[in-house]
C-alpha cells in the first residue's frame, strides 16, 4: 500500500553530548563541519543546507528527548504538508503528540 509521503527533507539532528567541546573538536577537525552559536551556551555543527544541534547532559534546551542521555539523538523533519493533514495522519497511526501545534 502506498501512502502519501509527508517528509520533504531532515531540517536537523540533535545530538545529546556529554562533552559539546569535544564533540566540537571531532566533528570540525574530522569532517569539517562549522560551529554556530545562536545565543552563548546554544550550539550546533552546520554542513551544507544541515546541521547537528548538540545538547549537553547538563544543559539540555527544550523541547528535549524523552531520554536524553550521551549518545542518543532525535531529529526534525521538514514537511509541506499542511499541520491539520500531518495531526489528521499521526492521530489515525497512533502515534502520541507528547508537544506540539
């Protein structure tokens, strides 16, 4: 069975760190990626059209991960949908809206 696809595109990851300096150092000395900062203690890692938003155990932004602990990540989805479709959909599959419209 086919369904209409809802995702346009991955708007960015998040990365739950123990360490953001660390993480950091590997990903821009590794693979390049850029350190952006929107407000002091706020970081992410962009690469291209992307990017890897890193969250401190100890300083996590909401909205959070159900259990954010080191290693784990949640990521965002882009969708052209409108919302009523996208809420329509989620609900009919079961799936909880823990935060949201």
């Amino acid at each position: 069975m086919s369904r209409e696809l809802l995702v346009a595109a991955v708007d960015h990851l998040v990365l739950t760190v123990a360490d953001v300096e660390s993480t950091c150092r590997f990903y821009g000395d590794v693979l390049g990626l850029e350190r952006i900062e929107s407000e002091p203690g706020r970081v992410a890692l962009g690469f291209g059209s992307g990017k890897l938003n890193l969250h401190a155990t100890n300083r996590l932004h909401h909205p959070v991960a159900g259990r954010a602990v080191p290693g784990s990540a949640d990521l965002c989805f882009r969708t052209e949908q409108p919302i009523g479709t996208l809420l329509r959909r989620l609900n009919a599959d079961g799936v909880p809206i823990v935060s949201g419209p």
